[in-house]
C-alpha cells in the first residue's frame, strides 16, 4: 500500500454558541479535555494545522486565523482556513471544533478512502457530516472562491464530486460525529465520556 500524501487540516471553531449561553463552544470540556484539545488531537499527523475563530487558547505550533467578514459563517471561515494553507498541499482535513469523540484512526479512514474532491462521514441517520471530512484542497479553494456569507455550506459543496464513509461504532460507544449544540447535548456527551474512563482500582 502507498503512502497517504500528506494533509493539513483546518479546523473551524467560530459561531456564538447562543444555545450554550454563548460560552466559547470549543472551550468547553468533555471527558477532562476541550473539544478544540481532542479534535487537535485527532489531527496531530497533519503538516499544518489551522484553527479559524475568535480570539482562543491554541497549542503552540497551531495557527489561528479569523473568517472575514467576523461571524459570517462556516463557508468564509473555511475560506480563511484554506487561504492559510501552504501553497503545494494537495489534501485538507476539515473538521468541526465540537467533536469530542472524533478520533486519528477515522482521520486516517477518510484520508484512505480520498475519490474525487473529497470524502466525508455519513451518520447513522443517513445525514453527511459536512464538517467531518478530507478534501482536495484546489476543489475546496474553488468551490468557495467568492461565496458570500453566510451562504449554505451544503450548497456550496454540492457541485463537487464526493465519496461517503459510514464508519463502524461499536456498541456502547459514542459516535464519532457526536457535536455539542446545546447544553443537552453537551451533558450526554459528558456522560459518555465519563462512562468511558477507567474506574478506581481496590487497594
């Protein structure tokens, strides 16, 4: 099997978060981490890593850029994120900030399953996860070359040529397209995380 090429990833960690209070989304802890923290995490084989939001605490190494216009939605945010990728690198992970399962091995399935433009997870409902996928980044850079904001993401992305993983989630485990929109949301994803670490030992 040949190598994978090598990919950046832009990670797109804006919006207001007005049904969590407008607490900074990818800030907040799941399972004793930030999102921001696992998703980064899921992406430390990338050669670039590109964070696009407000002001926010970034690791050291990790670049953070601003959509123009501030809050103009996910297709200018991307926008930012692929201006930020170094000339030459033909692959760009693309990823929301609030994905507190997401892990490297699906990273590495959808870089695996790479056909076309881009490759993206489908849920178990049957719904593409716009926001959990690897592109070309030359048909990302077209495709969203002078869309406006807050234009649909799904329309922008319709044109291109897109393959789909379903990925296996064992029983018991919480789905790696988990994301945290609301406070609900986000006390179930806790939860599961919790569930998930090791309990004490007897002495």
């Amino acid at each position: 099997m040949s190598p994978l090429p090598p990919f950046a990833a832009v990670v797109l960690a804006g919006g207001r978060s007005a049904r969590l209070g407008g607490q900074p989304k990818p800030q907040l802890e799941v399972g004793g981490r930030t999102m921001l923290a696992t998703v980064l995490a899921a992406l430390e084989g990338a050669v670039q890593r590109v964070v696009v939001g407000p002001p926010q605490p970034v690791p050291d190494g990790v670049l953070l850029v601003r959509e123009s216009p501030p809050g103009g939605g996910p297709v200018p945010a991307l926008a930012a994120g692929l201006a930020a990728v170094s000339p030459g690198t033909e692959v760009v992970a693309v990823l929301a900030a609030d994905l507190p399962f997401v892990t490297g091995d699906l990273v590495d399935q959808l870089r695996e399953r790479l056909e076309g433009d881009g490759v993206l997870v489908v849920d178990g409902t049957g719904r593409d996860q716009l926001l959990l996928g690897v592109w070309r980044t030359a048909s990302l850079r077209a495709a969203t070359a002078g869309a406006r904001p807050h234009a649909p993401l799904r329309g922008v992305l319709a044109p291109l040529t897109v393959a789909r993983h379903r990925p296996v989630v064992p029983a018991g485990e919480p789905a790696p397209w988990t994301d945290c929109d609301t406070p609900a949301e986000l006390a179930r994803a806790r939860t599961a995380a919790a569930a998930r670490l090791p309990g004490p030992t007897a002495g």
